[in-house]
C-alpha cells in the first residue's frame, strides 16, 4: 500500500516508531514539506558565483553573449590528447587537431559534450577543448585569446547544437514574459542580435519566488573575482522592487540591501601553513573605476576562520564579496587559496552554508576554485586526519601541502554546487531543487531532526 502525504520532521519520526511498534505492513512514500526542510532549526547562506552561475555572461566585460556561451561550451567539449604519428584510424586523422605549438600533439574530440570530465587511464590522456586551446594555443592577450577561442569551438557540430538549445532558453518572449515585464524594464534584459535576453537567469529568479513565496529562512551572498557585484545588487535589488509593487509585504523586503553597506573586499593573509589563514574584511571603495582590489581601512578588520565563519553567518538579505583573485593566482591556483567557504557539521549547527560556482573542477587534484574548511563532530570522514569531537577549529579539506580532493567530493552537494549553464538555463527548478537537496543532506549529515 502507498502512502502519499505531507509530514513534518516530527511526525515522520512518530510514523516510523508506530510502524516499528506494530509491525505495519506498508511500503511508505513519504512527500517532505520543503519550507519544513530549509527553517526548521537553522538558516541557510546562499553563496552564488555571478558570470556562468546566475548570470549568462558578464555586462561589464567586453564578451558578448555569444562568446561568452561558447566558451562555456568549449569547457564541457572533451577530447583524447595524443601523438600524431600514433593516429591511423580514418576517423581520427579527419578529427584530429594539431598542436600550434608542438606540431607532434593532437587533439580528436568525443562526439558528445559532458558536464564532467570522462575518465583518463594510463594510455588516454583527456582534456577539454578549452585547456588545449589555452594550453597549445594561447600565445595572445587574454581578451584576444576568448575570442579566437569563441569563434574556434563554434565549428564543432555538437557545440553548435547545445549552444542554440542554451540561446533559446534565455531568450524573453511571450511565453516566459507574457505580461511584458523583462522585456520593458532595462534592468533585467540585455539586447543581442536584435534580440532581448534575460540578464539574471530565470532558475535564480524561481529561487527568489520560492523563498518569498515558502518565506524561507536564507540570506544570499555574491562571491566573485570580477567587479560585477554593483549590477548584481542592482538586478537582484530591481527584481525584489517589482515583487514589493505587486505586494507591499512581500518576504523578499527582507533580502533587499543598500550596496554602500554590503559590498566588502576580502583579501587573504598569507601564512606558512594554509589551514592557518587570515581574512581582511573591508569596504568596497566604489569611488575607484578600476578593477583593482581598494579598500577603506578605517573600516577594516581581520579575522580568523571561526571570526569569518560567524561574520558570513550573521549575513541577512544580500552581501557582496570581491574574493582575492590574486592571492589564488600567486598561488598558482591552488584550492586552499580559493574562495573560502566555512561549513559547521556539528549536531549544534544553525547554519548550513553552500555555494554555487561554474569553476568547482572536482576532476582536478588540487586547482578547485573553493577553499572548504570543516568542523564539527558529523564531519564526513577524513582518515588522516584526527578530528576532535570538541574542537571548534576548522579543518582545511583543501590543505596546500596534502590536497584531499577525494574527500571534498564527498561534500558535492551538500557544501557546493558545480553550476552548469546546460542545466540552469533549461530547468527553470534547477536552484531550486539544488538549495533543497543539498540542505536536506546537510540536516542528515548532523542528525537534526
């Protein structure tokens, strides 16, 4: 027999014990309320990457639409790197693409585009078209090399399909606009092609329905590298006005914020050990029409990981942090100086932060753009790693000397998201069903009920 019903943590945990009692016979399936999963006992901190997270493309650089998505697309189009003189097979001579720099390299590319990287082993070597673009090509300036590389990954068929599949879905018209709103409100189009488009994608706006509409207990957090977190207010800002219009008490009043008062810079202090960091926390000095990092030290301050873990976690309605962008290149690139992203697993925990970023290559031993520290007694195993049930420190999963890539995997949507465009743009739940599964994982995780 098939029980379909709504439940509580509560009552769930009364029907188990009923069943267990006396002995029910039934196969049950059980339908979770969602607002149930998000505000019972703890709040939950969105951290979203902007440009090919919840935005298309970045407005305030010099790519275009079109190359913006195909650059994206040229990341998910794999290939096997190997000898020319080894090639034989017809097939492979017809696809293979020379090196432009060592002429004995090539490139013959799968016939299909994945969102993870496919498997490599001792005699297949596998890369994405971008890396060996970038890696065997990559001889200009950094603008000249995106548009050489936008226009290159264009002449493959199967990019050319899932690009205008991704165009398509973007695009405002009649059917995902019919009152006319995005289209007449410059604030939340951009015009390609004598075309109009949506600057924030609509699976983000859903997100934003879904928490006004199940009055969710979240705060959002903008984590970038660029300078885009001014539109981004405004955008996100402009969106919440539209909903305050039609209802005045609208929840989303909670999430709208002044962005003098929540546009910080956080910049890392460098030490010999990385699970030693400090943070300096200062206010954006948005007088300054540069992309470099300027801050306002009067206000200032430095803190350690469990000051920082507190301070995002305080966060209500929107933040915006301009990540060290240079600390990671000077770094070479290495995860443990990414954004650092703070995540309390104990019982006590009232708090379940996640973040959503396109550049999160798990495949990577140690160049994953997020620095996941951990602490807490339900913190997933870590074999070398003595964890104390009662240690209020944080633990670095991805330690500059022992990266151990094998367990940040195992927080893949629990603490962070791999965004994909091909999947964002085309399921309008994707934030959504993502934010919910991830914090029904996390409540799992420490045993809250």
């Amino acid at each position: 027999k098939i029980i379909n019903i709504q439940l509580t943590n509560t009552s769930l945990l009364n029907l188990f014990t009923k069943s267990l009692k006396y002995n029910l016979n039934y196969s049950t399936y059980i339908k979770m309320n969602n607002n149930d999963v998000v505000n019972n006992h703890h709040k939950t901190v969105i951290h979203f990457d902007v440009n090919n997270t919840i935005m298309p493309f970045d407005p305030v650089s010099e790519i275009s639409l079109k190359e913006a998505i195909s650059i994206y697309l040229s990341g998910n189009l794999y290939g096997r790197v190997v000898d020319v003189d080894d090639v034989d097979d017809v097939d492979d001579l017809k696809n293979l693409i020379v090196s432009g720099i060592d002429k004995n390299k090539g490139w013959i590319p799968y016939n299909e585009l994945y969102l993870k990287k496919p498997n490599e082993s001792e005699n297949i070597k596998v890369e994405s078209y971008y890396m060996w673009y970038h890696n065997y090509f990559y001889h200009q300036n950094r603008k000249k090399f995106k548009k050489d590389l936008s226009l290159k990954v264009r002449e493959f068929q199967q990019v050319i399909t899932e690009y205008d599949k991704l165009i398509n879905s973007i695009e405002i018209n009649d059917e995902n606009d019919p009152n006319n709103i995005y289209r007449s409100d410059e604030r939340f189009h951009f015009v390609h092609d004598e075309k109009k488009f949506f600057l924030l994608l609509p699976s983000f706006l859903k997100l934003l329905d879904e928490i006004e509409e199940k009055q969710l207990n979240v705060s959002i957090i903008f984590r970038t590298y660029g300078i885009d977190i001014p539109e981004i207010f405004d955008f996100v800002n402009g969106y919440i006005d539209l909903k305050i219009k039609d209802n005045p008490t609208s929840y989303l009043k909670n999430l709208k914020s002044d962005l003098n008062n929540n546009f910080k810079t956080l910049k890392i202090i460098s030490s010999e050990n990385s699970d030693d960091l400090r943070y300096n926390i200062a206010d954006y000095d948005l007088s300054v029409e540069s992309s470099d990092i300027d801050v306002k030290n009067s206000n200032s301050k430095i803190y350690n990981d469990r000051e920082l873990y507190d301070y995002l976690s305080s966060n209500e309605g929107l933040l915006g942090i301009s990540d060290d962008y240079y600390f990671w290149k000077d770094s070479d690139f290495q995860s443990f100086a990414g954004k650092p992203l703070l995540c309390d697993f104990s019982s006590t925990s009232k708090c379940h932060h996640i973040i959503f970023d396109d550049n999160i290559r798990l495949e990577e031993d140690d160049t994953s753009i997020i620095s996941l520290k951990v602490r807490g007694e339900n913190s997933l195993s870590i074999s070398h790693v003595d964890i104390n049930v009662n240690n209020s420190d944080f633990i670095s999963i991805s330690s500059n000397e022992n990266p151990r890539n094998d367990i940040l995997q195992k927080y893949e949507n629990i603490s962070f998201v791999k965004a994909h465009l091909s999947e964002s743009c085309t399921d309008i739940n994707y934030f959504v069903d993502k934010v919910y599964r991830s914090v029904d994982s996390f409540k799992n995780l420490t045993q809250q009920q």
